[in-house]
C-alpha cells in the first residue's frame, strides 16, 4: 500500500470518524435535548398525575366530610328534637307543679280561714260556756244560801219554839203552882200567842 493511500485512508477514517463525531454530537444533543424535553413531560404528566390525584383524593374526602357533615348535621338535628321535647316537658312540669302549688296556697289559706272561723267560734261558745256556769255557780250559791237562810230560819224558830215551850212551862208551873185557873189562862194564851209565832 503506497503512502497516498494511507492518507487518503486515515483522511477517510478521519471523515468518517468526525462524521461520526457530529453524528454522536448531535445524537447527543438531541438525547439531551429529548432527555430535557422527556424531563418537562414527566414533570408535567406527574404534576398532571398529582392534581388529578389531589382532586380524587378531594373528591372522595368532600365525599366523607359531607357525610360526616351530615351526619353530625342529622346529629344536632336530634340533639335538638330532643332538647324541645325535654324543654315541652319541663314546661309542662313546672305548670303542673305552679298548679299545685297555686292549689296548695288556696288550700292553706282555706285552712286558715276556717282555724280562724273555728277558733272565734270556740272562743264564742267558752264565752257562753263561762257567763252559763258562772250563771249556774251564782244560781247555786243563792240556792245554797237561800237552804241555809231557810235551815237557820228554821233552826231559830225550833229554838224559839223550845225556849218559849220552856219558859211557857216554867210560867205555867209557878202560875198553876200559885193559881191553878190563872195558870190556864195564861197556858191558853201562850199556845194560842205560839200559833200566831210560828206562822
């Protein structure tokens, strides 16, 4: 092989091999340039991804948020049925217990309208009850002073009778002693004066 066809030679593989340079050159710049451009599509299919993923995921949890919502809603829904009902029966039992205690007030005061009533009348009657035995007692006491007024009369005049039948006696003794007729006189007119004394 002669020395123009070894460099004619190397001149081809030099070609060739800076051929091939610029052909790796740009292969390469278009892998980069693809690479950067594959790298801006990834990051834009994941943030694609990433929203579309947050938007399910929001979804699905405004999903369960409004139930959750709804269920605590449909809870204090309740709560508060229940609530007006025990309010409706408190309401209730307070009237009911003004009621009687209304009842209460008008009954006690009956009560004490009819101790007063009672307690005048009582005093009325232990009024009477007291002028009819003091009434009673005085009746008694003149009674009793009216028996004894009666007994001393009695007692007295049964003296008197004694002592004038005595002192008759003894007259009438001395007077029959000293003149018989005389004596019978004067027995005559002592009985007779002794019918007019106890009468």
């Amino acid at each position: 092989m002669s020395v123009l066809d070894i460099i004619a030679n190397e001149v081809f593989i030099g070609a060739a091999h800076a051929q091939d340079a610029a052909h790796t050159d740009a292969a390469l710049e278009h892998v980069e340039h693809a690479e950067a451009d594959s790298h801006g599509a990834v990051e834009w299919v994941l943030a694609a991804a990433l929203i579309v993923l947050i938007v399910l995921l929001a979804v699905k949890a405004r999903g369960a948020v409004l139930g959750v919502l709804d269920k605590r809603t449909e809870k204090a829904r309740e709560d508060l049925a229940e609530a007006e009902r025990l309010r409706s029966e408190a309401e209730g039992f307070l009237a009911q217990a003004q009621a009687r205690q209304r009842e209460a007030a008008a009954e006690a005061a009956a009560i004490i309208e009819r101790a007063r009533h009672d307690a005048q009348r009582h005093r009325e009657k232990a009024a009477v009850d007291i002028e009819e035995a003091m009434k009673r007692r005085e009746a008694m006491a003149l009674e009793r002073i009216a028996q004894a007024e009666a007994q001393a009369v009695a007692e007295v005049r049964s003296t008197a009778v004694n002592v004038a039948v005595s002192a008759a006696r003894d007259l009438v003794g001395r007077q029959l002693a000293a003149d018989p007729a005389k004596g019978s006189a004067l027995l005559d007119d002592a009985i007779a004066d002794l019918g007019g004394k106890l009468h």
